[in-house]
C-alpha cells in the first residue's frame, strides 16, 4: 500500500514503542516522516534507519520554542504537513502520597500542553491546504484510570480527549480533522518498565482477548484515523484494549 504517497507526517516520541510503530508504517506506506526523539543522536539514527523519506527533529517538545521548531523544520524540507501524530509521553506511576506538583506539572506539559502547542503550530499551514489529520495518543487511562500510571497520567490523558474533541469541532470547517487512540495494555519497552512479567501475564489473561496488544496494532489504528478513508470521522476516541474497556 502506498495510499500516504505524497503526504508529510510529524511524530513525535518516535524513539520506540507506539511512535516508533507508527512511523515506521506511515513510511512504509508512502510518507515522509520528521521523527522526534528528545536526544539527536536517537533521533538522526532512526530517520537514516527509516530511509530518505525521513527527517530528524530532535528535542524536548515540553521546552519554549520546540513544537513551532520542529513544525518550520519540517515544512522547510518538505513544503507541507499533512500529519500530526502526538504520541510522546511522560509516564510515571508515582502515587498520590509521593506525587509532587513539580511531577504533576511535567506530565501535564508533555502530554497535554505540547499536543496543544504542536496543533496549533500546525494550524496555518493544514488552514492553507485545507486538509489535516491530527491523531492524539491517549489511551484507556482518560476513558477511566490507569492501571499502572500515576494520578498525573490519568488526568493529562483525560485531558488530551477534552482538547480532541474540542479542537475537532473548531477545525472542522478548514478541513483538519482531530481524532485520539487509546490503547490499553501494548507490550511495548515503556510498559515493560512499570510492570513485573507476572503482573503483565496476569492482567492479559482478565481480558477478553487474552494478551497483550502489539505496536502495529496499535499504528495500524494510527493509520486509519491518519487516512483518507477517515475523513468523515473527527472527535472520536478509538479504544484498543483487547476488550478490557466496553463503552
């Protein structure tokens, strides 16, 4: 498939896991990518990994001035963005007692604040070409609470779905359509690292479809809300959970 042929997609936290996922089969599928991984060097290896298609945009997306960097970066090499996949994360499960509003106040600046800042340096440029896909990474903890993360994480996730739908229904009318993916329980390196073998096996056995879901699962999804074939859906929230969440 090469239906992305000619369109230009930004994804940022694309060092592994999900983002990583998605930028890989959104270049598989025909686009150019601009990949942002917070360290450079992680970040230029991955674009010359990836192929020519691809562009390194390092950086902490959290700091002043580096969402709209990377957005000018991205358009100077490649004239356009038609993508915006927000997917870098900051996840901790610090608990209530022990979370600190310094801790409180990162999570919100990665993943709330920067999705908020990156749509809106995307803005003039998908407002002229009258075409835009906007894909929010949440996931299962703002439909409910999360089972690993801190209160932190909840809460910005749930956040990132008010912003979805808020921003779909003022960018509607220029052609942007704004949409989240909430996965639930990905085996990915991030999830590893806050939870036991034992933990992971034991909740995938409570779901109705017992595992874990993949990466590419979950960046197919990505690239179906990414897609021509979604441009009548916008505000929506697509849950991928293996049936761990109904609603």
């Amino acid at each position: 498939m090469n239906d992305f042929e000619g369109r230009v997609a930004i994804v940022t936290g694309a060092a592994r896991g999900l983002g990583r996922a998605a930028a890989e089969r959104l270049y598989e599928r025909g686009a150019a990518i601009a990949v942002n991984v917070r360290d450079r060097a992680r970040a230029e290896s991955l674009a010359q990994t990836l192929g020519e298609r691809a562009l390194a945009v390092p950086g902490d997306i959290a700091a002043p001035g580096v969402p709209e960097e990377i957005v000018r970066a991205t358009v100077k090499r490649f004239g356009r963005v038609d993508i915006l996949v927000n997917n870098a994360a900051f996840a901790r499960s610090t608990r209530f007692p022990n979370l600190s509003a310094e801790e409180w106040r990162e999570a919100l600046e990665v993943n709330l604040t920067a999705p908020f800042l990156f749509t809106k340096a995307v803005l003039p440029i998908m407002k002229a070409q009258h075409y835009g896909r906007i894909v929010n990474i949440s996931s299962s903890a703002g439909r409910t609470v999360s089972t690993l993360g801190g209160a932190h994480y909840t809460a910005s996730k749930a956040g990132l779905l008010g912003l979805t739908r808020a921003s779909a229904k003022e960018l509607g009318q220029f052609g942007i359509t704004v949409n989240a993916v909430c996965p639930g329980m990905i085996d990915t390196e991030l999830t590893h690292e806050n939870a036991t073998n034992e933990l992971l096996e034991r909740l995938a056995r409570s779901y109705p479809v017992p595992r874990l879901g993949t990466s590419l699962e979950v960046a197919d999804l990505i690239c179906f809300a990414a897609s021509e074939a979604a441009g009548y859906i916008t505000g929506a929230s697509f849950d991928i959970n293996g049936g761990d969440l109904m609603m």
